[in-house]
C-alpha cells in the first residue's frame, strides 16, 4: 500500500448542502452499507492500490424529471465494449480523494464543468471482478451544461437518462454473465445496463423513492440480453 493511495482513501469529504426535497434519498443513501448495493462485492481485507471513483450525477432540471448521467463505452475497445457506465476511472496520484477523481474523470469524458457540480454523498467501496475497489460519489448537478463524448476512441456517447424510465417495471430484468456476476439490469434504448452500475442505479431509486414494483422473472444470459435490446 502506497502513501498516495492511504491518503486518497483518507481524503475528507465535506458534503454540499443538500438541494430542496433531496434530503430522504440523500440519507437513505448515506445509510447504505455494501450488501445494500450489490452482492457480487468482492469484500478484501486491506485496500489495494487499484482503486478508482466514478460520479453518480444527479439532476432535476429536464421536463422529464430527476435524470442521472450515464456514458456507453466505444465498441472498439477491447475490454467492456459498447458498455453503459457513469464516467469515472482510476484514481491518479495527484487526485486528493474519491471526489477528485470522479470530477477529474467526468471532467475529461464529457467536458463537464465541475464548479456546477455539488457532492453530496460518497457510497461505500465495492471491490468488483476486475480487482477495482470502486467508490460512487453520488453528486447533485447544480448548474447543467451541455456534455458530450469529448474521446470518441473512449465513449461512443454521453447522455441523460431519467429516473422515471429507469423505474419502468418493463426495462427491467435479471441477468447473468459466464464469468458469476448475477444480478438486476436494465434493457433500455438498446442498451443493456448491468453489473456495477445497474446496482448503484437499483439503489438510487430505492433510496429516492423512484421505483417501482417489478419482478425479476428468470435470469437471462447476458449476451442473450444484448441480443434481444439491439432487435428492437
């Protein structure tokens, strides 16, 4: 364990004030523990230098309702092509906690101004397959600007996708991939969200009071998933 990743991980975190009627979702998610979110955690005993944070950004100024931001993944990339995830990446040592990383990432993915943007909440460290213990720093979008794929060798595209569609008991479904990762997604706009961040997402609209009721049926195989959204 570096000296630079003890200091990261020990970075303080000074939440925003809390926007009007966000208070019930911001403390439910502060209570959350590990288990809440996922249980394909890998817990581990001691942090590892392979940490990195991702920025769970929240919005209410689009006709639609809260909305959170997402990106897909370009299809030429050799790992996690073509897939959905909040932009985020791996802590650098010039990054003073999860909150620098987040921005700085988001930042250099979608041209985001990080000066609009309020932190208001850090989600407890999963450690996910690929050895990444990963912190969700769920944030308020103050002041929106306009974003977009600023690396198209990266991301294909960056957009907004609302809560209330997220919610829909119609997109929703249970999957699972060959290598033991099982649990909830979503089959949206011909894309299939899964894995870290369909569970953060499932946990933001249990926490905001978003979701509802829907039942997970059989689990689906997850190229079998994908299959079936890009038909329609």
């Amino acid at each position: 364990m570096t000296e630079g990743v003890l200091r990261w991980l020990s970075a303080e975190f000074a939440p925003a004030p809390v926007p009007d009627g966000w208070a019930g979702a911001v403390r439910a998610l502060g209570a959350l523990r590990p288990s809440d979110i996922s249980h394909n955690d890998l817990a581990a005993l001691e942090p590892s230098p392979r940490q990195a944070a991702v920025l769970v950004l929240l919005a209410d100024d689009g006709p639609d309702g809260p909305d959170v931001l997402l990106q897909r993944r370009s299809g030429g990339l050799r790992s996690h092509a073509g897939e959905v995830s909040f932009p985020g990446g791996r802590r650098e040592d010039a990054d003073h906690g999860p909150v620098d990383t987040a921005l700085r990432e988001a930042a250099e993915e979608t041209g985001l101004d990080p000066s609009g943007v309020d932190p208001l909440v850090l989600l407890p460290r999963l450690v996910l397959g690929t050895g990444y213990h990963v912190t969700g720093v769920v944030a308020y979008w103050r002041t929106p600007v306009p974003v977009t794929a600023v690396d198209h060798d990266e991301t294909a595209e960056v957009f907004r996708m609302p809560l209330a569609r997220l919610a829909d008991p119609a997109v929703r479904l249970a999957v699972h991939h060959p290598m033991g990762w099982s649990g909830p997604a979503f089959d949206v706009e011909g894309m299939v969200i899964w894995g870290y961040t369909s569970e953060v997402l499932g946990a933001v609209l249990r926490a905001g009071g978003w979701e509802r009721p829907w039942t997970p049926g059989e689990s689906v195989e997850l190229d079998r998933a994908w299959e079936r959204a890009r038909r329609r």
